[in-house]
C-alpha cells in the first residue's frame, strides 16, 4: 500500500476505504507458531528490527514498530478487521505456511460464516501451493510467476488453479490469451504508473494489484 505501513491494518484500512475489491497480504509462521503478516523473511526493511522473520516469537515480533506506530498483525486479526468486506489474497511466503492458512481459513469458514470465495491463496512456492490446495480444494489458488514459462500457464492448470499471477515486466497479450483459452484468470502485479495500467487494461486481464488503488 502506497500510502501506509505495508501489511498493517492501517493499510487495509485505507485500501478498505479506497473501495477495493481484495487486500493482498504476506504470511509467515513464527517461532512460536503465529501466523503473521509480514512481507519479508527478515524484519529489516519493514520494522525497526533486524533478523529472520521465522526466528522471532510472537512476543519478540510485537515489540517491533511497523512503521508509524503499528504492529506486525497476525492473519486473524487482519480477517477480524476485514470482516468479509473485501477478498483477501493470501501469499504463502515462509515455511510450513500451507498447512497454518489452511487451519485459519477453515476456522473462518466453519466459526464466522466465512465462504470459500472470500479468499485467495497464491504463492511462489508451488510446492506449499500445491499442499495447500490438497488441503483446501475449494479456496482459489493462484500461481504466482516471476517470468513467462515455456509453456506459458500449463504450471497454474497442473497446480488446479483458478489464476495465475504474473509480474508487468511479462504480461503480454497472448499470454493472457492462453490463460484465458485454459480458463485462468490473469492479475498482473504491481502496477502503479498511470500509463502501465491504461496499458494492461487493454489486454483485458481480469485485475491488477496496485499500491494506489484510487489511480485505477
């Protein structure tokens, strides 16, 4: 988020109040077992720590400032927060994190009449994907790509996915066009600059993530 603390709930806050469609957000398990939302495997560019994210207890974590004062939130506090008003994009990033998305998500379907369309799952990781769509096979996936595989989207058809998430520096048309013919959805990340999102407008891709959503 441009205009706030990343992966803060003063940034959901604010990207809520942009009228969004989807927050998008980082996960980790820490040492004691928390899942937190944190974009990075250290704490070093985000807080005013230093070390591995995974290293750290929950305690530890939140002695951290995330920048103006906010703190590293874990996964439920974002959803408690979020309240079902907007999709949350949840992405995989550290170990071990499919199998405690997984338990969180199901808890919220199950306790707080959550449905499985008010998620998505991606990640890198298409190992930890897969396991997490083994686990869970009716919250959408995406595969998250940082090039153009030789055969274009057949990694996000053999992960099942319901998308495929690519970076600006690829997209081009027929790339969308073969998404689209394989029934993915395209959402391309992270595009800020008024004329890169006039330009992937006209691929016709299916959403954008962005850090101002009020330039879109």
């Amino acid at each position: 988020m441009g205009h706030e603390p990343e992966n803060t709930i003063r940034s959901f806050k604010k990207a809520i109040a942009l009228n969004v469609d989807a927050i998008e957000l980082d996960v980790y398990v820490c040492k004691t077992g928390e899942l937190v939302v944190i974009h990075d495997d250290k704490v070093d560019r985000t807080t005013n720590g230093v070390g591995y994210t995974e290293d750290k207890t929950f305690a530890e974590l939140r002695q951290l400032d995330a920048g103006k004062g906010e703190l590293i939130p874990t996964l439920e506090e974002v959803l408690d927060f979020v309240d079902k008003r907007v999709i949350v994009n949840i992405e995989l990033k550290g170990r071990k994190t499919a199998i405690a998305t997984y338990q969180v998500i199901d808890k919220y379907i199950k306790k707080n009449a959550w449905s499985a369309l008010d998620f998505m799952v991606s990640s890198f990781d298409h190992h930890e994907l897969n396991k997490f769509k083994q686990l869970s096979p009716q919250i959408p996936v995406g595969a998250l790509i940082d090039g153009i595989p030789l055969s274009y989207s057949d990694c996000a058809v053999e992960l099942n996915a319901q998308s495929i998430n690519l970076s600006l520096d690829f997209i081009n048309q027929d790339f969308v066009n073969h998404a689209h013919n394989n029934g993915l959805k395209v959402y391309v990340y992270t595009v800020n600059d008024y004329d890169d999102i006039a330009k992937v407008a006209k691929l016709n891709v299916d959403g954008i993530f962005c850090n101002f959503p009020e330039r879109l």
